[in-house]
C-alpha cells in the first residue's frame, strides 16, 4: 500500500498532471489567438474533458480515496467539478483568488466544501488586501492533516492533491508568516508554504506511515516575474518567467520523499515534467496505465528508486496554444518560435522578462524560427543568453537529432477539443451548488457567448 | 590551538582579506582613470606594502605557520612576494595563469616553491589551451595536504590559504574531470575544485583535526559573465558579473566549517565580506588586532559560534578605483555611481551584463547619481531590477538611514598609496629567483614607466 501527497501550485500544467498527457492533447488550450497563453478565467465554458481519464479514477481501481485541497482550475461549471471527474473529496475553490469584485458586475470566487460551497473569498474567507493576511493556506494545511489522519485510521490508500493558491498574485501569508521573511510578502508566503510542507511531512512521520507514501513536491511554472518583486519571485540564473516557454516560465524544482525508498538528499538529472507524475503513480500503485491513448508521461520509479540513473533521452514539448514554440532533447533546446508578449503589452509596463533582453529570443512579435532554429546548450548556458552559431558542427549534429523528433511528434499528433476557445459571462460562479443554503445566489446575467481573447 | 584554511579564488579582494582593510586603505587600487577596475598583470609596478599588516604576520605571534598555495597577485616584484610578506611557504605563481606568450615580447608566468622559481605556466607547467587539460588543481591540492600533514606532525598550528587558480579563464581541468560535468569545461573544473575541497575536508578528519580546524571557502567576485558560457559561470538571479560592482560582481556564496563548533547545515543572513576573516582569524587565533589603523573587517565569531544571530547593520561600501561606487546597508544597497563598461568596449562585443539590461543602472557611460541614488531592496528584489520610486516614502527613509553613514566613512578615510597606477615592461617577470639554475632566465628589457591604462 503506498499512498500519495502531490503538491504543486496554471491551469495547463494541473490539467497535464491529472491526465499524463500534454495540454494539446487533453483540451486545455485554445486555437484563438496564435501561441497566446490560455488560462481558466471564470468566463471559460470549457473544462476537463469527460474523454480525458484522471489520475484518482485509475487510482479507484486500487482503492485509493483522492482528495484536492486547493485550486482546482479545471473548469468551474458543475460537470467539471473535481468530485464529478475522480475525486472523493474537496475542500477549495475552482479558480484563482483575484478580487475584491463589485459582486453585480462579477461574483466572488466560492469556496466549495466537496459538492457544495461554504462561501467566497474576500467575504467568507478572508483575504485583505492592504496587509496580505490571510489564513487560507492554514485552512487547508489543517484540511490536508485531516485527510490523511481519516485515511490512515481507515487503513485505506489516499491520493492527497495538495494544491494551495499560495504564491500567486494577490500574496497573503497568515499572521504569523508576515513581515518573518528577508524577502517581503512574497518571502512570507514561501516561507508558510514551507512550513506546511513541513508539516504534512512530520505528520505522516507521526502516523508512521512515511515508509509508505511517496509525496512529491514542485510547481507548476516559474516565478512570476510580472508581479516582481512584491509578489512575485525570482527564477535564479534563467530566463524570463511564467507566461513564456523559456526556462524560467518553464522549469522547475522538484522534490521526491519517500523515507526507506528514496534515498536522501541525492540530485537527479533525469529530464522530468508534471504529466511523469501520473504514469509514476500508476507504477507505484500497480495500476497498468490506459492503453486506449497516448500518454506523454514517462514512468520514474526506475529513476526514483535508484534502479536506473537515467531514463531515455526523452524530448519535452513547449507549446502556447497549439503552437509548438520549442522542444529540449539532453540539454540542447530548440526554439521553433520566439515570444515573451505583445508591443502594446510590453508598452504598456508588462513585461515578463524585465531586466532580461535577449535579441531575437525575447521578443516581443510572434517570431517563426522553423527554418533555422535558435538553439540554447542548457548546461553551459542555463539563462539562453548564447545561441549557438547556425555555422558550427555542434548546431548541425543538434538539428540533425531534433529535427526527427519534431516530424515524429507533429505527424502522430491528435488535438483534442480546445476547451479555452469560448467565454460567456453566464457562466461565472453567481450560483454555485450550496448557494441556496446560505443566502449566498447571485442572479445569473443573460447568455452571451464570444471568442475569448488572451493578452499575452 | 585552532588552525585555518581559508581558500579563495581579484587581486583586490586578496589584498582585502589578508590585510582586513579597504583596498582603497591598503593600496591595491587606481587613481589613474576614474572608476576603472585595476588588476595586477606582469607590468604592475607596484605590490603590497610594507605599512601594511597581513594575516600571516600577526599569527606568527601565537606560532602559527603559513603557507600561500595558488595565486599570490598582491605583485610579482620580488620585495612583493609571500615569503617577504609574513608566509613561510608558498608554492604557485604571481599572476593570473595568461598565455602561452611568445617569451621574447612577454614571458609566461613561473611558478614558484617558496623562494625560487620552479618553471613557468605552458612550459613546464602544462596547460592545453585546446583540450582544456591541466594537472594545476591536482598539483595545488597536493601541495596542501602535505602542508597540512607536515604541520599535523609537528603540532603546530598553521594558516593554510588555498588559492587556486581555477575556475578563472582559461579554464582547465585534469584529465579525470574533463567531460564529465553537465556544464561543459567551465563545470569540470567546478568539479575538479568540489572535490578537491571535499579532499582537503576528509584529510583534516583522517588526522584527526577535524575538531580544531576552522575551514572557511569562498570566491573574491562573482562568475565572470564575460567569460561565459564556455569559460565563465552563472549569477543565479544576480545582476551582471566581475568586473562591476553589481551584485553579480560582489556577492559571493560562502561556506564555514568547524565541526564541533559550527552546526551543520545551517543557513546565516549576516552581511559579511572577505575582510571579515582577517578579524575572525585573528579572534579565533587570541591574538589582538592592530590598533594603529582602521579595520574594515569584523569579527564574525559570534555569529559562527551561533552566541549571537546578528552582529551590528553593518555597511558594505563597493569601489571601483577610489570612487564609492555603492553602499549596503541591511536589506538596501546605494548606487552613488553606475556602469558595467564603455561604450567602446561594449560594442567590441565585450559585455559584463550580457542578456541583461536595467535602464540607468548597467549604463555604458560612468553615470553619478549622488543628488539622487538609485536604491533597490536586495531582499525583495535580489536582481537589483525595480530601483524603489525616489518619490515613496520607503525611499527618503532608506536615504536618511544611508546618508550619514556614507558622509561619516568619507570624511575619515584615509586612503593608501595607489599601487595600481604605474606600469613597466621592465617589471615583468623575465628573470624571477631562481631562473639561474634552471637556464630559464630571459632578458630584461629597457626600463619604460607609464601609466596603466585600464579598458573596463
């Protein structure tokens, strides 16, 4: 029996952990707007789709209960739901805690306990926005401590999803957190963050069940660097942040436990991403994955458990929309496209790779590279500051090898139906389920359908 | 009885750490071109002074032996040299390991045990500047443990400063590390240093002084972004590299080790630099500081024994030349003056920022800013990317807590005889102690003074 805590932090990257399968593939992506960022605003229609199989579903076969604790952002309308697509359990809330909105014009996100919301951030769940406080991340601290202390006395395998808000843009921490950092209030947040990790990890060593769960910690894009530095972080030596498939919107730290298994404080250079997570699972529950689909995610155990120091030299696919903009392949990464945001966006402040400007890389026109890709060695050049030269040996042997890769992903592969495509004000959380009971309805504005239009 | 191995990798900071004081107190600086960097290449007339105190010097006082093994850089002239200057061994060169030159127009560096001459770099001392193969690190790392046996034996307690030449340009590494790393020639020899450290560590614990040996590692700038990606490392977040006087230039990681004394794994926030260990050295050695002159380094022996978590909010005052270029204090840091490099160099391809670019700040013409510094919060915004708004009030705060500290330090400083100003075909290193016996002497050209003149 092995049990799982999962904890990471955009929508496309949730969607590919809970599927094994790249984000173009199962539907969360939009065809709208050429290689612009998509996300999971309360317009979006769309959601998970009923065709994708998740990660708790094939876990059930084992007897394993899920439970989320966190952001869902998975679709917030009702068919959507984490308890309608795997999930036994759920305590959070289907998108993220922007707001204090005028609830005529646009309603607070609720807050949902399982099937039913219990209220809605910035009214019953306090967020304040002058200070920072805010103790949504001990709430669900204390509800991921509960599940798993239910479970354990049950003897039954848990799946825990521990998916906090915390560090995103408006950046709270709990009293006690703020002003406790050398980094301000977003220091604060990481610093609760960490402790809570923390806390989970001594409280599976209290239930002494750490022998038998394998929890796994990382994010799900680098720091954002728009909201720097107030309330965003810092992606060390790479380049540009959240919102870009350079480096740093891209790659990730990562941490494997799993006491008497995986061996501490050793450093893996195994190429790894979030969609692993649902084929390493599978392996370590002994569910055989779904044959019936292609699945992007790779097994680990080989590589966790120490059997093996590296997998295959497997490739990873950047994409916006449905654009593939860059593939790495061992530590060379082939530029296909080049973009960080519009003129008028970056005209206008926005800019997620301030400080940073690399000519031809970071650009601010959707650049086509096809014919004569820009290509970064990640090992000697982790910040994509040095292209290599189209003139040398090394560019050539490169290409030689990545060019193939490219064909053969491109021609087998099959998009699923894009899910971010429409937007309708009708559909935001005026009324969610529980509602009623509470006093807490909204009146529902006329339908009103449109093309959903991405900024960046 | 407590011995010391302080390893280290500009010639400033050198003078810094073995002196306790600003360079701009103890000489190795240039008054020649305002704010230039000055270094000690082969045509330096000048070296350390004999006003000057060093480390070794005030140990012998309570019996400690020292030896220099590495790079020296404090001038080659032969009054300049370590055994002249308070150490009783040394074994490595002068100058930085340049070359291979054409030895009628500029002869390669030698390499001396102690007093003499041994051969010189690219000649007897092999450095394949095509492979990348050098045995330099290995011969260093020997050298050092043997030092430390001898003195083991003898139960005397001894100063050993580990200064290799590695990681500079041109980067070399032994044969067992070329290769080897995941970040080409620059990382095998970060590798080849890691181990040789780790080397050093397990020597101290196989004699059994493990207990009584303070082992303090750090690097004199930050990576040399010129240099890169082949040849030169990464600033993580930090901006620019060496030569400037921006984080990426100054800020160093750094490592103490005394088991027994110092708890393992333990993170500190106290600001320190290089000049620090002169005084620490000198508390953990019981031997009272000069008292004749003005000591810029503190005793760090609080926060390393862990008695205090804090010393004093101490400044951190960055020069380049005699200019103040830049303070810290606490969390804050003053640019009183910026530029990475001229406008000249820059556009010969020569770049300290490369792929960074902060409007007013890593500037191309020597910019003053003393009516209005521009101030960043290196805690939230460790990149120096966000200069705080001159018009918040955080800023006037920060600025009346600066001001007085900045007047206060140039009204009583008391700045040293410039030693970096003149130059001199005639000083170089064509016929150093010892050549005689080896047939390696060369001819000493006609004496031709000028002022140094510095590009960056």
């Amino acid at each position: 029996m092995t049990s799982f805590c999962l904890s990471v932090i955009l929508t496309t990257a949730r969607a590919a952990l809970l599927t094994g399968r790249l984000p173009v593939r199962n539907g969360f992506y939009t065809t709208n707007a050429h290689a612009r960022n998509a996300y999971t605003p309360q317009e979006i229609v769309g959601g998970i789709s009923k065709d994708e199989i998740l990660l708790p579903q094939m876990l059930k076969k084992k007897g394993y209960v899920s439970k989320i604790v966190g952001k869902w952002h998975l679709g917030h309308r009702p068919q959507y739901l984490p308890l309608e697509n795997g999930f036994d359990e759920w305590f959070g809330a289907p998108n993220c805690h922007f707001g204090p909105y005028n609830s005529s014009i646009r309603p607070n996100i609720p807050v949902y306990n399982n099937s039913e919301m219990l209220g809605r951030y910035y009214e019953e769940f306090k967020i304040n926005r002058k200070t920072g406080e805010s103790n949504l991340t001990e709430i669900y601290l204390m509800e991921g401590l509960d599940f798993i202390l239910r479970q354990t006395k049950a003897r039954r395998p848990f799946f825990l999803y521990w998916a906090p808000d915390a560090t995103h843009a408006p950046v709270y921490a709990s009293k006690r957190f703020l002003g406790k950092s050398q980094r301000g209030r977003y220091g604060d947040a990481v610093m609760e963050l960490d402790y809570s990790i923390g806390q989970i990890l001594s409280w599976l060593q209290t239930l002494g069940i750490d022998n038998n769960t394998f929890v796994f910690f990382t994010s799900d894009n680098g720091a954002a660097l728009i909201s720097a530095p107030n309330e965003g972080g810092s992606n060390g030596p790479f380049l540009c942040g959240k919102q870009t498939t350079f480096e740093g919107g891209m790659r990730e730290p990562a941490i494997a436990w799993w006491p008497g298994h995986i061996k501490e404080g050793t450093v893996s250079f195994q190429l790894a991403n979030v969609m692993d997570l649902f084929t390493t699972s599978l392996a370590l529950a002994g569910v055989s994955p779904p044959n019936d689909r292609t699945l992007d995610g790779l097994d680990l155990t080989p590589v966790l458990l120490n059997r093996s120091h590296t997998l295959q030299n497997r490739p990873i696919f950047y994409y916006r929309g449905n654009e593939l903009m860059a593939v790495r392949l061992g530590q060379y990464k082939a530029h296909y496209w080049t973009w960080s945001n519009s003129w008028e966006e970056f005209k206008k402040g926005i800019n997620f790779c301030p400080g940073q400007e690399i000519p031809d890389v970071t650009t601010h026109e959707q650049k086509e590279h096809t014919m004569q890709p820009i290509i970064f060695h990640l090992g000697r050049d982790p910040g994509e500051k040095f292209p290599i030269s189209v003139l040398s040996k090394e560019y050539h042997d490169v290409l030689s090898r990545i060019s193939p890769v490219v064909e053969q992903h491109k021609k087998t592969l099959v998009p699923g139906a894009p899910q971010l495509n429409m937007c309708d004000v009708a559909v935001m959380n005026w009324a969610p389920a529980g509602c009623e009971k509470l006093g807490k309805c909204l009146k529902v504005p006329k339908s009103e359908p449109w093309k959903c239009d991405w900024p960046h």
